[in-house]
C-alpha cells in the first residue's frame, strides 16, 4: 500500500469526525436553550405604552379591570374616560380598588401623581399624596409626596412600609409624573405548606433603583389578608388622598 493511499481515508476520517464535532456544538444549545420569545418593545421614549405581551390593567380609558376590595364597581375618578393614556384620581373615602385578575411572579409598570393641594400637610407628614401599590394585595410599596418631605424612612415614597427604606430619594415634586417599574418574586411553599422562600422585590423610581432585590418579611399594614400562598391582585390604596395613577401594565413572569 502506497503511502498516498493510506493517508488519503484518514483525512477524510479526520474531516468527518470534525464535521461531526462541529455539527454537535451547534446543535446542542438549541436543544437544552429554547428560543427567547419575541416581543414588541414599547416605543421608544414611551415607556408607558405597553410592551405586546404585557397585561394592560388600565389605559385611561375605564375601570373594566378593576373592582373595590369587596367586589363592587370602583368609585375613583376616570379623568378623560375617551381619552387613552388619560389619569384615574382616588377618591378618597370610597375604598382602595383591586385588579380582577390575580398574578403571582411580575413585572409591573405604574405612573403616579401625588396633588399638589397636600404640599402644606407638613414636612414630616403621611398626609402628603399616600397612597400605595400593594403587590398581590399583601406587599405595600409606598407612594407618598416624599418631595422636600423628611418623615420616617421606611414609610416614604418607594419604602416596602415598615419593612425597607428606598435606597435614594429620587421623588418628584408634585404634580409631576412619575414612574415605577417592580420586578416580583412570589412567596413559595413546599408541598405541606411551609414557606421555603420569602417574597422578593427590586423597584425602579423614576428609572432609579431604590429597591435591590428586598427580602419582603411578610404582609405589611392594609393588607388584604395574611395567606401568602395563592396568587394576589393589584391593589392600589384609598389612605385619602386625591392621587392619580395611569398607564397600568403588568408582564406575568
Ligand atoms: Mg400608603
């Protein structure tokens, strides 16, 4: 056998057996990955608008996602019913509203303003623009006027009540708009019921971070209930104040 002839199909072994190598680097991450799923972005500029697969819970134009807690038709204020983007304003008194639908882990994106007729409540007050975005029902993440407005940390604007402070103060004056955009984790419990991992919260204010992945130590005041095994919706608080609130999406995770 000529050398020529015995180096010839060894090669083509070689090629082979790197093709074949090749051909399997490639293939298995699609096998393991799936394909992250493709969505529309809001535009850009508008965060507000929300992204295609996101769950819109209010768009300025009626209450048709929300109730009160007890299940009757809501009583805040649609501020332009025809007009999308438009504002809700609690009406205070007539009791905090709930999404129908519940969710578990979430994004959410909520635009809030606190009025600007609580400016002279006081400068350490819990009178200015409180209201509140209570995740699952259970979890307050605070909205107050914390504009030039000193009351105690783990009750201002961005605070988990009672449980964390906002990282900063990044609130603005009121009147203004301004944004929060939550990423939740729900409580989870092992088959006989024990909570094996407590609920956990970021929030970004007015794109800020002021909460980095808190540990949420359970319900905190005003909450629909203490069982933090079931699903929860939306909750957004009557503590008396004429607040407003639009552009309400949330992106089930
Ligand atoms: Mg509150």
């Amino acid at each position: 056998m000529s050398i020529a002839r015995t180096v010839a199909p060894v090669s083509i072994a070689l090629v082979l057996a790197a093709g074949a190598v090749a051909l399997a680097q490639q293939a298995q991450p699609a096998k393991e990955l799936p394909q992250p799923k493709v969505i529309t972005p809001g535009a850009p500029n508008h965060p507000e608008l929300a992204p295609s697969d996101a769950v819109v819970l209010f768009d300025g134009t009626s209450f048709d996602a929300w109730t009160k807690t007890d299940g009757k038709p809501v009583e805040w204020t649609l501020d332009n019913a025809k007009a999308k983007g438009s504002a809700m304003t609690c009406k205070p008194g007539s009791g905090s509203i709930m999404t129908k639908q519940t969710f578990g882990d979430m994004q959410i994106h909520i635009e809030f303003a606190t009025p600007k007729a609580d400016a002279d409540a006081g400068l350490k007050s819990q009178a200015r623009g409180n209201s509140g975005v209570y995740i699952q029902g259970r979890y307050e993440v605070q909205i107050l006027d914390s504009y030039q407005n000193e009351t105690y940390p783990d009750g201002q604007c961005g605070s988990i009540y009672k449980q964390h402070a906002p990282l900063v103060n990044v609130a603005r004056a009121p009147g203004e708009w301004q944004t929060y955009d939550i990423i939740f984790t729900a409580a989870k419990f092992d088959a006989a019921g024990k909570k094996t991992a407590s609920p956990r919260v970021t929030v970004l204010h007015n794109g800020v971070l002021i909460q980095n992945n808190s540990e949420i130590t359970g319900p905190t005041g005003g909450a629909m209930g203490e069982d933090e095994t079931k699903p929860g919706g939306l909750m957004l608080q009557d503590h008396g104040n004429f607040v407003q609130y639009r552009n309400v999406w949330v992106r089930k995770l």
